[in-house]
C-alpha cells in the first residue's frame, strides 16, 4: 500500500499504514486502553526517519497526548472504510397475512 501523509502543525508525516495494522489496532483498543494502542499504531507505522519530529508533536511531558494520538489513529483508519456509505434505517414492514 502507498504510503499514507498527514500533516500536523504545518509538517506532513508520512505513515506506511496498511489493513493488518489497522486491524491490530482496533483488536487492541478496550474499555481501559485507547490511548497506548493508539500512540503505538503512529509510532509503528511513521517512517522511521520521521518517529523523533511525530514524538514532538503528539507528547506532552514525555506523555501521549490521548486526544490527539486517538484523533490521528483515527485519520490513519479513514481510508480502509472504503467508499461504503453507513447509514441506520428502520426495518421495513410488510403486512403479511
């Protein structure tokens, strides 16, 4: 898969995302965890050469920032949805005798 940009604060990071890693992250997301599965997923999938400058953005006090990091995971996840509108209707009746 090409790589994936995104640019925080003005500076694109460019993220070699495919479905495997976003299937790994969403397994590894539960009720007491968000943020490290998603500070982890940007910090495996970041072009190694760019892991130090992502760290700088998304760290506060040498922690994940937790809304940022679930923000951008998120981002990264968009392209696998795919074109697939989903939308929540009622069933349909039908009066059957």
């Amino acid at each position: 898969m090409p790589l994936t940009t995104l640019t925080l604060d003005d500076k694109p990071f460019d993220f070699d995302i495919a479905v495997d890693d976003a299937n790994r992250y969403i397994n590894s997301i539960d009720a007491q965890d968000k943020v490290a599965p998603s500070y982890n997923l940007l910090m495996q999938t970041v072009k190694p050469e760019q892991k130090d400058d992502l760290k700088k953005v998304v760290l506060i006090d040498g922690k994940p920032n937790g809304f940022l990091c679930i923000n951008i995971a998120g981002e990264l996840n968009k392209q696998f949805s795919g074109a697939v509108k989903v939308s929540l209707g009622k069933p349909s009746t039908s009066q059957s005798e």
